[in-house]
C-alpha cells in the first residue's frame, strides 16, 4: 500500500512554493457564470482545498459575483489557513468519499491536484456526482505521471515511478470514468519540456512538500537529497532538461451524448 501524505505536517511550510501561487483566472468558472441568470445561487465547491490558494484567487476575481464558495479538506492545519486567506469562505474538514453535502448541492466542483489523494478515487467521483446538481460541471486538473517520465524527481527518484503509477490515474482512465457516471468530459493534456537549474531542483527537495518526497522512504530521500546536493556544490548554475504534463478535465452533467462504439 502507498504510504499517505501527512499535510498536518507539510502546513506550515506548504505556500513556500510558489508554484502553488501560479494560479490563473477559472475561464471554465467564468462561462459558467456568465451563463446563468444573474439571480440564481451558485455554489463552488474545491474538493482537496489545501491552503486556499485557489479560492483566494477566485474570490478575488469574481468578487461582484454573488457566489457561495466552499472548500474541504482532511487536514485542519491546511484549513486554518485557507480560512485565514479567504474569509468569506466556508471551509470544511472531510473527505472525497464522504461529501458533507445533500445531493445537488454544488454547482461546480474543482480538483486541483488532489484526486491522487483520494483513497477510494470510484467512490470519491460517485460523491461528487451526488453533490452536484443535474446540469453541475466537474473540473479535474493533476499532473500526469505516464506522459512525463523525464521529470526530474522521477530521474532523481526513480524508485517513486512505481509508486506515482499507482496513485495516478491515467488522464484516459479519469475520463471514461466520469463517461461511465454519466458526464460528457474533454481532456487536455498540456506537456512541456523545459530546462530546470539544479540549484533549483535543490530548493525544492530540501524543503520537501512535495507529496513524491513526502512518501518516500528515509533511505530513497536521502539518497537523492545527497546526489543533488553533491552537483549542486560542485557546480551550482548546472541545468538538466524536466518534464512536465498537466491534464485538465472538464466534465459536464445534462445532455451528455452517448457516443457509438466504433470498431
């Protein structure tokens, strides 16, 4: 079994990357929006919230939108400080498996690089299916493992390959997963290939928050802690290649075509 990541621990330090700051406007959200009549309720649900950084920058975007926004999380200390950034937000500890909402309730539900961590990832879409109302839009954003294999923890880490092959889904899997529960999704895979500075590499794997170095072994981290550093201090502008892919799916309820099995 792969070991769990602990946010309780990661908390405090979890927003020294700021990766996790490089967070976009939701056009998906926005259309939404506009797309609804100018009275009526709409909830937004971020399942697997962490800190709140993606409410925050929602909130602040469409702020003269009347909009419930909601997030839930299993760590409390990941909680304090989503509430802290977004005040206006409710803020729930619990998990996928267990929405703490009556059957369509959300409008619109978003997974930012959590479904990794969903313990039960079937029952977990069964829940945000329940939840959402019967016209509700499903967005599902996470790294994906299979088409990034140069990436360069995995080449600094390879023992975590296996264990990312189990906690990620496919892109395809994930999208015949929401076909079968009745959604219409779309994915996007957006690859990238890019140089990365080893002193770069270094940072990141010092501060450790990332969930692949949080469920590695003592022995595997450290081995690889001790083969960057040893580049690093032996010449720190060093720049090797990464890969990275990000697979987005949107996946709407309602008037879902039901495509032929073509041979």
């Amino acid at each position: 079994m792969t070991k769990k990541t602990n946010y309780e621990d990661v908390a405090e330090r979890f927003d020294e990357n700021q990766d996790r700051h490089r967070i976009a406007r939701d056009d998906v959200l926005g259309a939404l929006l506009r797309a609804r009549r100018p009275d009526a309720p709409f909830t937004v649900l971020d399942l697997g919230c962490g800190t709140g950084n993606y409410l925050a920058v929602q909130e602040a975007h469409f702020r003269d939108t009347p909009v419930r926004w909601v997030g839930v999380d299993p760590s409390p200390a990941m909680l304090e400080r989503a509430k802290a950034k977004v005040p206006s937000a409710e803020v729930i500890q619990g998990s996928a498996e267990s929405l703490p909402f009556g059957a369509g309730e959300i409008d619109y539900a978003v997974v930012r690089f959590a479904f990794h961590h969903f313990e039960d990832k079937a029952r977990g879409l069964d829940e945000i299916a329940r939840v959402l109302t019967p016209q509700g839009t499903l967005r599902i954003t996470n790294i994906a493992p299979s088409y990034m294999p140069g990436w360069w923890l995995y080449r600094f880490f390879p023992n975590i390959w296996p264990l990312d092959q189990e906690r990620f889904w496919a892109p395809q899997r994930v999208f015949n997963a929401l076909k079968d529960r009745a959604f219409h999704p779309e994915l996007e895979v957006d690859y990238r290939l890019s140089y990365i500075q080893i002193r770069a590499v270094l940072a990141d794997v010092e501060r450790r928050e990332i969930s692949e170095l949080l469920i590695a072994d003592e022995e595997t981290y450290a081995s690889g802690l001790a083969q960057i550093r040893k580049r690093a201090e032996t010449n720190p502008e060093e720049v090797g290649t990464t890969e990275l892919a990000i697979a987005d799916v949107v996946a709407t309820r309602g008037n879902a075509p039901s495509p032929a099995h073509w041979p």
